[in-house]
C-alpha cells in the first residue's frame, strides 16, 4: 500500500504482531494468550464490519449496472466474481479455524491455546508439507493469481504484496540471516492462538482486497466518464434535411461535455477537402460551429480531429459525422427534441414540420398529443408501449402529403437516491448527515422533474432499521445515528419518491444512498 495515514485495519494487524514478538520476549506468559486472543475477536469483528459493506458496495454496483450496462456490466461480473472467489477462500479459513478449536470446550479460555500439535501435525511431515499444508499454500497462491487478473492494474501490487508466500523460492529470510520455508516460518512451532489469529488476519486481509476493489470499479468509472478520451462527437442542426444550394447551420458537438470545453484547433475535412478555419468554420465553447454551405443533393461527410487541452497536453477527439442535402420533400419530417422515444408521465415537447411547408398548413394528430405554437407540439403518452403520430401538409405545388411514424413510449428511468445532491456510495461528517436533506435524482435523464421524497429507512450497523416520514432525519433516526462509529457504513434505502406535479405516476424503486462517516 502507499504511503500515508493507515487504515484501522492495518493498525490492529500491526498491534498483532507486537504483540507476537512481546509473546516470544515473555516466554509465551497466559497474558499474552489472552491478548492474542482478545486482538482475533476484534479482527472478527472488523472482518463481519467488512462484509456487510462489501455487500452495500456490490449492491450500488449492481443497481448502476441495472440503470447502464454500457458503463458498469462488465465491471459487475468482475466484481461478483472477486466476491465468489473471496468468499469461498474465506470460508476455508474459517474452517480450518473451527477445526483447530474443535477440541477446546470453552472458545474464550485463550490461556489454554499454547500447544502448537494441531498445526504442526496438519500441515507438516517431518522435513516436508503434509497434503494439507501444500493445500492451503495452493488456496493463498490460487486466490493472489486469480485475482490480480479481475483487479484493476493500479491495485495488482497490493494484492501481490497481501498474499505474498516469500520469495521467488517460497522463503523468508530469518533474523540470523538464514532462509526458511514462508509456511515453517509462519506456522510451525507457534501456540494455537498466534496461529488462530494468523489466519483471522488472512481473512482480514481477504475482505480488505474485496472491498478495495469495489471502490475502484466505481472510482474508475467514474474516471472514465470524465475522461476527455472517452468524449465522441455528434452532429447537431436546426432540422434534420436541406434543399440544395441553402445554407447549412449544422454543428459540430461534443458529447458529455459543457460550454467551458472549447478546442484549441482542429484539423477537419469535408467530403475529403481539407476545411480552413474562420472560413469553413470556427471555435466556439462546446465544440465547433460550422461555416458551410449545405452543398449539392446527397450524403456530405465531416472528418479528422479536434484537440483539447489537458493536463498541459492536447488530447485529440476524433470527428466523423455526416448530413444529408436533399432537393425536394415528398414526406414529412417528425422529430422529437430531446429523444427518439417519448416518456410516460412528464410532457414531451416535440417538432413536427414539413421542410418547405409552412407552419400554419402543417396538422399532426395522435392520442395524448397537443399544438402550442408553430411547430412546437408536446406529447403525454398513455397506455401501451408505442404511439403512431401522423403529420399531414400541403406542399407549394398543391400536392397533399401524409406521413405516419411509430415512437416508443418508455417509463420513466430509476432515480437514484441522493444526499446532499450526491448519490451511491458517499463520505460525510457525522453531523453533515444528520442535517442534510434526502432526495431523489434521475441522472442522464433529459427532463428536469421536481421529484419529492415522503419517506425512507434509515440503518447504522449494529442499530435497528428506523422508519423515516418525509425527507429529513427524524430523532429516531438521529439517536440511532449518535451510536454509530467513524468509519460506519449507514444505509438510506426503500426511498419513496414521486413527482410533484404528477403524484399519481407510479416511479421505480428508487436505488438505495451508502454514507461512510468520517467522524
């Protein structure tokens, strides 16, 4: 691991083996069984802590894999995989310690744990490994190699350095100088209980690799999202086909970005001619608006590249879109402003129009559909999956079209929940949380929603579920956030959301909100 401030964890693996060496000092005294002893219960304790929010991790995983898979499904089957594989190697361990205590009528008296028989007897065969002891060095070997393949790279060399079994010859070099198996050096001629916590520390260490790796599923998407070579490139314009000779107002867009990302150059073509800038286009927040004519009739193609600035060096984003110049109309064009489907419960603003036609001679009609102005209609679907809008219109020279087109309708997606306008897993003082404010949020969703909270259920580990009404912490909830401890993974989950001007659309269950406190 880096440098740094150390984790609770390492420090209690840390005080273990201080521990040890006071034990070899002292001659193996009942105290220090005792203490070794009381360190293996805390590390379990830790280790249970630990699960309980690997899972919370591996559920926020599994809900954005759910909302989109692009971005978070193949991250979700490494995760569930490093769980799987975790898991299992956990519950050897943990069978092997319950056959070490088996004998041993009470699992608290650790003054009684100083014989070393039952290791040495399972593990080792004179100068070589009993079939057991080549077992469990095979199971920590399997598990460092398989892993490290589902990790991401900046995290390989904390797995290695975890679950490391000595040198390239499998030994450790010793205090004299002199080199010993890393199994003999661990495991051999130590009492019951140093060996007990051994390999608590082991599952320790599991569950520490489980959950780092979560997190960095997460942290790395998100990296990836912001990451300027992820951007693509799109084509935007006033309508969607020109006649011949007009001028084209078309736009060169990045997508995932704002007004604040302007490109420094770009080195563009249009129909394999090299284009030049202030002429055939210019720089402008946002991406890069062009100066062109719309050309002859046919298929028109943008190329090349346009650079960004980061980190102190241009990062290049490839361009290759294309439009379409067309020389007379002979159906109507029906385009929706935000989408190619329309959405269940929210009013969809659309533009119907007929290139040529005007305005006033254009009707469009279709179940849930309404006129404002000009070309500007709005659409509020209702049952079913898909609506047919069919827009009718005259053209200058007198011939009369009609043009049918079939549109999706979809629910409204799953909101995610939200604290102080952050969703998923999060940090945050103690008493940030207990002040702040629950909410609900649709991210990537095109339609601003006034969406309203009447209650969720508020969970601290080791405290029973507090059932909130409204969208603040009620002192139920607040006593039961009192207890809790740094480090404590509360649960906002079952939210219940809605929308406040159309509270009798039914939303999807609302993706549940992990705060970590940092105090």
């Amino acid at each position: 691991m880096a440098g740094g401030k150390q984790s609770p964890r390492q420090k209690m693996v840390n005080l273990m083996y201080l521990v040890f060496i006071c034990m070899l000092a002292l001659n193996m005294s009942k105290e220090v069984l005792a203490a070794f002893g009381l360190m293996n219960v805390k590390m379990e304790a830790a280790n249970a802590k630990t699960s309980e929010d690997n899972l919370a991790f591996l559920g926020s995983l599994e809900t954005k894999a759910e909302e989109n898979a692009a971005k978070y499904a193949k991250d979700y089957e490494k995760a569930q995989k490093v769980q799987k594989m975790s898991q299992e190697y956990y519950d050897y361990l943990e069978g092997l310690k319950k056959e070490m205590t088996k004998g041993i009528e009470d699992p608290t008296d650790y003054q009684v744990m100083d014989k070393s028989d039952y290791l040495d007897q399972k593990f080792f065969q004179g100068d070589n490994l009993a079939p057991d002891g080549k077992e469990f060095l095979k199971r920590i070997e399997d598990y460092r190699k398989a892993v490290s393949v589902l990790v991401p790279e900046r995290m390989k060399s904390t797995v290695e350095s975890r679950f490391k079994t000595g040198d390239a010859k499998g030994k450790v070099e010793k205090r004299d100088g002199t080199k010993q198996d890393w199994i003999n050096y661990h495991y051999e001629g130590f009492p019951l209980i140093a060996s007990l916590t051994k390999l608590t520390a082991l599952q320790s260490d599991i569950k520490a690799t489980e959950e780092d790796a979560l997190k960095a599923m997460l942290e790395g998407n998100l990296s990836n999202q912001v990451s300027l070579k992820n951007f693509a490139t799109s084509l935007s314009a006033s309508k969607s086909a020109f006649y011949a000779g007009e001028k084209y107002d078309g736009k060169i867009i990045v997508s995932k970005t704002d007004n604040s990302s302007t490109p420094v150059r770009a080195e563009l073509t249009l129909d394999g001619r090299k284009m030049s800038e202030g002429k055939d286009y210019k720089l402008e927040a946002g991406g890069i608006q062009l100066l062109i004519s719309s050309g002859a009739a046919g298929d028109h193609k943008v190329e090349g590249e346009m650079f960004f600035m980061q980190d102190g060096e241009e990062v290049p984003v490839k361009v290759n879109s294309g439009f379409a110049t067309i020389t007379k109309p002979n159906a109507a064009v029906i385009a929706a402003d935000k989408m190619n489907v329309v959405y269940r419960g929210v009013s969809n603003p659309m533009t119907i129009s007929i290139p040529g036609v005007p305005d006033n001679k254009v009707s469009a009609s279709a179940p849930g559909l309404s006129k404002r102005s000009g070309s500007k209609y709005v659409m509020n679907p209702g049952k079913g999956r898909t609506v047919r809008i069919t827009a009718s219109g005259t053209l200058p020279d007198g011939q009369r079209i009609s043009t049918p087109m079939e549109f999706r309708i979809k629910d409204i997606p799953r909101p995610s929940g939200a604290v102080r306008g952050e969703a998923g897993s999060i940090k945050m003082p103690r008493r940030n949380l207990e002040v702040s404010t629950v909410s609900a949020m649709l991210e990537d969703f095109d339609f601003d929603l006034n969406l309203g909270i009447s209650g969720f259920k508020f969970k601290v580990p080791g405290q029973p579920t507090t059932v909130v009404r409204g969208n603040k912490l009620n002192a139920a909830a607040k006593s039961a956030l009192k207890r809790a401890r740094r480090g404590d993974a509360v649960q906002i989950f079952d939210i219940q959301a809605y929308i406040s001007n159309n509270k009798s659309y039914k939303l999807k269950k609302v993706s549940p909100v992990v705060v970590e406190l940092t105090n």
